[in-house]
C-alpha cells in the first residue's frame, strides 16, 4: 500500500516541481532598479519565458544563487544550459539574445 | 540620379528578396535531413522442408521414384528507398540508429501536438522485395502546429499487405499550462475496404422463383474457365460415378467434387471477392475529432498521454455510401437491405509513454498505443523494468 502511495505522490510532486524550467524555458532575474538594463525576451516568444523580480520572488533568486542583475537562464527539462550575467555597469552583454538563440538553436537540433 | 535610384531600388529589392528566401529555406529545411537508405536481409525459410515423390520417368509405379523437394525458396528480401524528414522527436525518444533510413516510428506522427512548433514533414517513397515479390510503399506527413491550430495531412501505402489511407485534418488548439493541450475540429480519412459487404456469399445465396440457388456453387468454377466431367469408375465390383474437374487449360485439378470445393473452390471465392471489392471506389469520411495531449519531461521522469475521438457524426462524401461502414449491418446473405439506417460509430486512439528512473539503477517503462478505427483495431504496447548491476 505504501508503495502505491509512493507511486502516485512522487510523480505528482515531480510534475508541480519547478515548473519555470520545464521544456525550453528563458528567465529574466532582475529588480526594479536594473530595469533599464533588462532585455526584451519577445524573441523568444516560441518558448516559456519569465521575468522574475527579488522583491517578489526572493526564494527562487536564492535557490538559483542570482548573484547579478539582470541574469538571464536558459533551461531545457530543468537543467540549466547557459546563464548570461550583467557586468559592473548593470548591462548585460550586448551579444545576450544572440548567445541565447545560440544555445536554443542547438537544444532544437537535437530534437530531430 | 534616375540610374542611382533604379540601382538602390534593384540592391534594396535583391536583399528583401535574399531575406525571404533564407526565411523560407529556416522555415522549410532548417534541421531537416535528405536520405537515401535500404537494407538486404534473408528472406523467410520454411522450418520444415517439404519432399514429394514422382515416378521415376524410366520406370513404373512400383520402381523407385524420384524424390523432389517442393520447399518455397526466395530470393533474399531488399528494401530500398529515399525521403526528406523534418520531424522533432520529443525529449524522451532517442534515436535509433546515428541514421534515417525510413523505417523510424515517432509518437509525434500519431500525437495531436508536436514537439516543436511549425513546420513538419516526412516524405518517404520504398520499394521493397518480400518473399519474392515486389511492392511499393510510401509515407508522405505534413503538419504544422501553432499554440492554436494543428493542421495534418497524411498518406501512407504498404504495398504486401494492400493497406492504403489518407488522412487531412484542421483543429483549433488550446493549451492549458504548459503541459496540457485540448484540440477540436475536423478530419478526413479514406478507407478502402467495404464493410459488411461480402459478394460471394450474396452470390451464393441468390434465388430462383422457386427458391432454388440461382447460383449453384459449382457454376463458380465454370466463370472461371474450369470445367466438370462426368465419369464413371469400378471399384470392388462396384460401379462410381463421379465429376472431375480441369482447369482452363483442360490439366486435372480434382478427382471429384468434393475435392474441387475444398480446393480450388476456395481460391476462386476470394478471387471473386476481390473482384467486386476492386470495383469499388476508396470510401472518404469526414468526422468530427477531439483531442488531447499531456507531456511532462524531467531527464529520471516522463509521463505523455494523448488521445483522440472522433464522435458518432461521420458523414461519407467519398465512394458509395450503401457499401461503407455507415450502412455495414444493411448487408445480409440476401444483398442489401435499404429499409435499414446507418449505424454511426465511435473511433478512437490513445497513446501512453511512462518513464521513470528511480534511481541511476533502476527504470521503469511504459509504452503502447492503441486504435480503433472502423472496425479494425490497432494495439502495441511494451514495458521494461531495468536493474543495472555495477
């Protein structure tokens, strides 16, 4: 009996776990005062994306251990593939969408 | 300054029109691949070879004869063909081989959603020999998939077991979350069998006035060419009488009747069914078609469950409604009944892919899928439990 108990809690929790990183996911970190230097992540239209701001999702930028803003993560099923940083200035790299599109172009070859 | 204008014009309209075919090339061939593959295996062999005897030319009954072996022998079986795939494979299906050769099964030709958006496509022609002969089978699917539509068309051939079917459908698709998608819309499939029309056995039971067979069961093999002798044999001091049977080039191919029906009989009610059943045009009926799809992929757990039903409200516009599967119980041993109605019907499929990876020496797998359509069903499934000892 436990064991089917097991066998239907697990995957349940599995399935509600973590769901900003599921398929092709693209997450912009930032704050209110590094909004300037955000990115648009409309080219990314044909994928999960988020915005994710610290003063309403504190949790998540310390379990992701954010440490500059903007940070913007690609993740595929939960695994991150790349994590593009600003710098001192609070800018991202100018080549952050191209670096970006890199990584997903690869992650979609993959798939055929 | 006309000159400088008509070239600026000329170098802005080339460089729109480069742009337009490098969109059009990412969208149609980006990721796809060009393949040309076949494949020479043995052919089947009989497990048990079949002998016979003949008389020995140069002797009688009694010398010793001649042993034949009358085994099946074909040449080896080959397959050989060409095609241009762009189709994703979802996170869970891993590549069979490092190469397409056209023998590949996705579940994302039977799923309504696919693994990527856009465009997708597979056209794949073969020629194959299987136990001596030749057949010719194709598979050509083309689908594009929005995050509100779907769009399908499908043909498929499989030459050794005469299977034909063409498929067109258009849906509306709403995803909910990120996992879960909902479809709805139309579809047109073709079938080419008739139901519940069987010709030899309407044939058979065909009656004169007096309610007698119009058709005696013999006088089949006459359509054909053959032809029944009478004779007469004695036997034990008795006197047989007896029909035997030639075929159209007057060769014995029954000693009696008896034989004949269990024989030849039986070959040529078939060639008879066939006949007719050719004379039929391909039946095309468009349905109503519901849909769904769940996916959740981690790399230790999967779960993909998708299915589709096509409610009782098919409408024929292709081929003779009396002999298709809306009017399948209208057919009894005495021909056609059209006082009676067509029955609608339910058509469905489902699907189930299960991972889950307990821990990195222990798995569990589930797959299987199965389809109902018309009155043929179609059903795979396997499941694996893997322990890996280190």
């Amino acid at each position: 009996m436990k064991l089917w108990i097991l066998l239907l809690i697990l995957p349940l929790y599995t399935l509600h776990g973590q769901n900003f990183k599921a398929d092709i996911s693209i997450v912009q970190f930032s704050a209110p005062f590094t909004s300037d230097a955000e990115i648009s992540l409309k080219p990314f239209n044909d994928f999960h994306i988020y915005n994710f701001c610290i003063t309403e999702k504190a949790d998540i930028f310390k379990k992701e251990k954010i440490k500059f803003l903007p940070t913007v993560i690609l993740y595929n099923n939960g695994k991150e593939i790349i994590r593009v940083e600003s710098d001192i200035t609070l800018s991202l790299p100018e080549d952050c969408k191209d670096t970006i599109l890199k990584h997903i172009d690869k992650l979609i070859e993959s798939k055929f | 300054m006309k000159q400088l204008l008509t070239l600026l014009f000329m170098i802005m309209s080339l460089t729109a029109q480069g742009q337009f075919f490098k969109d059009l090339y990412k969208e149609l061939f980006k990721y796809s691949t060009l393949y040309v593959a076949g494949d020479i295996t043995n052919s089947y062999e009989e497990p048990v070879k079949d002998y016979f005897v003949r008389t020995n030319p140069d002797g009688g009954l009694y010398d010793i004869p001649e042993v034949v072996d009358g085994t099946d022998y074909h040449e080896f079986d080959y397959r050989y063909g060409f095609g241009i795939r762009k189709l994703a494979r979802f996170d869970y299906e891993i590549k069979d081989k490092h190469y397409y050769d056209g023998s590949e099964k996705n579940t994302g030709l039977s799923a309504p959603t696919s693994a990527v958006k856009g465009l997708e496509y597979v056209f794949h022609f073969e020629r194959e020999r299987e136990r001596g002969e030749m057949f010719e089978n194709h598979k050509y699917f083309i689908r594009h998939t929005g995050k509100y539509h779907i769009v399908k068309l499908e043909s498929r051939a499989k030459g050794n077991v005469d299977f034909k079917y063409k498929s067109a459908e258009i849906r509306g698709r709403l995803p909910i979350g990120k996992k879960f998608s909902f479809s709805v819309g139309a579809i047109y499939r073709s079938h080419q069998k008739p139901y519940g029309y069987n010709p030899i056995e309407i044939w058979l039971n065909e009656t004169d006035e007096n309610g007698n067979a119009a058709n005696p069961w013999y006088t089949l093999g006459f359509e054909y060419g053959y032809d029944d002798h009478y004779t007469t044999i004695q036997y034990q001091g008795q006197t047989l009488h007896e029909w035997y049977w030639t075929d159209p080039d007057g060769e014995i191919v029954a000693h009696t009747d008896l034989e004949f029906r269990e024989t030849v009989f039986t070959d040529l009610m078939n060639q008879y069914n066939q006949e007719r059943w050719a004379e039929l045009d391909a039946f095309g009926v468009l349905s109503p078609i519901i849909g769904m799809d769940f996916i959740h992929y981690k790399n230790n757990f999967w779960v993909h469950f998708y299915a589709n039903y096509l409610p009782p409200y098919h409408k024929y516009i292709q081929g003779d409604e009396a002999y298709s599967y809306l009017h399948r119980d209208c057919w009894k041993i005495d021909g056609y009944d059209p006082a009676k109605d067509g029955q609608q019907w339910e058509d469905y499929q489902g699907g189930l892919v299960f991972g889950w990876k307990l821990s990195k020496s222990i798995g569990i797998f589930v797959e299987g899928e199965y389809t109902k359509f018309w009155d043929s069903e179609i059903y795979n499934s396997s499941v694996g439990l893997n322990i890996t000892l280190k």
